[in-house]
C-alpha cells in the first residue's frame, strides 16, 4: 500500500474512532423541557431585562456575524490566493525563522483586520454594564491572548513544519499522535499555566460556604485540590463559577461577582453543575473528541496537500513548507466554522447532563431554578433565543428550557 494509501486508512479508522467515541460518551437523552413549562418561565422574568437582553442580542448580532464573515474571507484570501505565500517570503532567514516570523505575520493581518470588531464589542459591553475595564485594560487582556494564541500557535507550527522536514513521506502520522498528545497536554496544564495569565486566583477563606461546597464534592465522590476566587470583578459584572482541571489540577473557581450577587444556595447550585461536568468525566469526554479531532485534521492536511489546484492557488509547491502558512490557516477556519454547530449540539447535551446531575446532587429544583435566571439576567443572556441561532452557536440550553427541565424534575420528585 502506498503512503497516501495509509493515509486514507487512517483518516478512515480515525474518523470511525470518533464516531464511537461520540456515540458511546455523549449523553443522547436531555432532561425533559417542556416548552409549556418554558413560556411559563419566561413570562415570570422581568420583562424590561428579558427586553434589554434582546436588545444586546440584536446589537451583537451586527457584531458577531460580520466578524465571523470577515474572519473567513481574510482566512481564505490568505490561503487560496498568494498573499499568504508571499507574507511569510518576506520574513528572511533559515526555515525556523520563517515559520515564527511567517506565522506570525499571517496570524497577525488576520487580527488586525477583525481588531474593529472586538473593539465595538467591547463598547457595547461597557454600555449595557457587561464589562467594567477600561480601554487600557481591555488593550492588556487583548495582548495577553494574543501573546498566548502566539505561543501556542509557535509550538504547533514549529511542531508541524520540523516534522514535514524530519519525516517527509510520513510526518502526518507522527503529526496526528503529537496533536493529540498536545491536545490532552493543554487540558492539564491550561488550569495552572494559562488561566492565571487572565485572573488572579485566590483561596476562598474557611467558612460554611467552603465547607459546604467540598462538602458537596466529597459527597459527589470528586476530589477537588481547592476553592478558589477568581477576580473577575475588574473585567465584568457577569456571574460564573466553573471546575477545571483534571486529577491534581482540579479545582472549584467562584467568580467574585458570584459571590457578591447570589445566596449561598444559588452558588451551590452552580457549583453542583460543575461538578457534573467532572463527576460524569466530560472534560476527559472533551479532550478525547478533541484529540481524535486534531489528529482527523492532520492526516486531512496531508491528503490535502495532494490536491494540485489548491496549492497552485495558494502559490506554493507543498503543504509541507512554511509558505503554506496562509492555506493552513484557511483550512483551519473554514473546517472549524463546518465544525461548530456539531460541537455546540455535543456541548449542549453535557450541559443538560450536568444540570441533571445538579439537581439530583442538591435536590433543590426552585434554587437551580432561582440560579439560573439570576445568571440569565445578570448576564444579560436572552432567555429564549431564536431556535436557528441556538442549534449553530448555542453551547448550553437555553434558560428556559434550564427552568423547564427544574420544574419537570421537582414534578417527578
């Protein structure tokens, strides 16, 4: 069998490996959400913030579509015209050199000509109360994803193009295993490298709070390292509280405004989804579908780079060199926009999962209930948002149906 031969196995048996992944992990049954119980719910939320709320809606609208058009047309431009080629020819120097440079100049225009975006985004979050920095603030916020997105996009090309030239015939192989390895890497090391790049943590201080939500953990048979507060104050008023990590790095995160705006129930309650999450293993879930994923979209870039058209318009003689920046980019994006609406309904369903669970570990429906339209309302998330918009970009289920299913589960309990 030939090369490309085992390639097309691979990608074969990757993509069947996924399937069963998916079909086996994935809770395909969601708690029941009775739309009744919806519409219920939603006329018992101030209307004048469920109002406001659309309104944001609809100004980000004019935002986050845009943005997203324009994203994929400047990827595109880059990749499928010479444009990109001839960015990275500008940088001088050994293969190395123009990797980073390349890299960085390809990645860079991108940012640049979708910056606009972000900045109105931000002006609109200042002016509906959403976000509490100021524009210093959010300039040090921004470099410092850029910075990460940087250095992570430096190992991952590096990576990339020192196996194509190690490996000629076979660096997709060895490529798909160290994307995957990358993939699980980041979930252990993202909690204690990454996020502190972006918050300050600090140890929540012993009280019933604390006690109650280790408790709450213990009870849940999921070991967690510790509580923590985040300061998420000097960036927004919204309300959140999350579990990350795997095994030693795990912890519970409160958000500060968290803690400032709801009882101590709500906040359990929170936390109890969380701990969903970890007591079901969907972060293993996630970075399993994750790394089979990364691993599809390597061996699909080396049956890509046979394909003679795409690299004539990309101005380049093979995917393997570092002029093809521009067409990784582009295959990149275009592949994650067709991935979306796959993993929002995937995220959806661990979602539901975990407020099931949530429910069942604190068997208080009316404070779940109660939490989740205080989230609602304090973040300004619409409520009951069109059905299109929630299937291709909706990565939990809506409030209302959160609410309904609270009340289907105090009914049947």
């Amino acid at each position: 069998m030939t090369v490309r031969g085992w390639a097309w196995l691979t990608l074969v048996v990757l993509c069947a490996a996924l399937a069963v992944t998916v079909a086996v992990l994935v809770p395909w049954h969601r708690p029941p959400a009775p739309r009744a119980d919806q519409l219920a719910a939603l006329a018992e939320l101030p209307a004048d913030r469920v109002a406001k709320a659309r309104e944001l809606r609809g100004e980000l609208r004019w935002i986050t579509y845009p943005a997203m058009l324009l994203g994929l047309a400047v990827a595109l431009v880059l990749g499928l015209t010479p444009l990109g080629s001839w960015l990275v020819g500008l940088v001088p120097g050994p293969w190395a050199a123009k990797v980073l440079g390349g890299g960085l100049l390809v990645l860079g225009v991108a940012d640049l000509i979708t910056l606009p975006f972000a900045a109105w985004r931000h002006t609109v979050a200042v002016r509906y109360g959403l976000s509490t920095q100021d524009w210093g603030g959010w300039a040090v916020d921004l470099l410092k994803g850029y910075a990460v997105g940087a250095v992570l996009g430096a190992i991952a090309l590096l990576g990339f193009f020192g196996l194509t030239r190690l490996a000629p015939n076979w660096w997709w192989a060895f490529g798909a295993v160290g994307a995957a390895a990358l993939v699980v890497l980041l979930s252990f090391v993202f909690p204690v490298l990454i996020e502190p790049v972006f918050n300050k943590f600090t140890p929540m201080a012993d009280g019933p709070l604390r006690t109650e939500l280790m408790e709450l953990a213990q009870r849940d048979g999921v070991p967690v390292r510790d509580v923590l507060v985040a300061d998420a104050s000097r960036r927004t008023t919204a309300l959140n509280a999350y579990v990350s990590g795997i095994g030693p790095t795990r912890r519970i995160v409160v958000y500060d405004t968290l803690l400032r705006e709801a009882p101590q129930s709500e906040i359990v309650a929170v936390a109890a989804h969380e701990l969903g999450h970890a007591e079901r293993g969907d972060v293993v879930i996630g970075t399993v579908i994750g790394a089979l994923g990364t691993s599809i979209f390597v061996v699909g870039l080396y049956l890509l780079g046979g394909w003679g058209w795409l690299l004539r318009r990309a101005g380049v003689d093979s995917i393997a060199e570092p002029r093809a920046i521009g067409l990784l980019l582009a295959v990149a994006t275009f592949g994650g926009l067709l991935a979306g609406p796959a993993q929002a309904y995937v995220s959806r369903l661990l979602e539901a999962r975990a407020d099931e669970h949530a429910l069942e570990l604190t068997g208080d429906p009316a404070g779940f209930e109660q939490m989740q339209g205080r989230l609602s309302l304090v973040n300004l998330g619409d409520p009951d948002p069109p059905a299109w918009e929630q299937g291709l970009f909706g990565s939990h289920p809506t409030t209302v149906e959160r609410m309904a299913a609270a009340r289907a589960y105090a009914r049947d309990h």
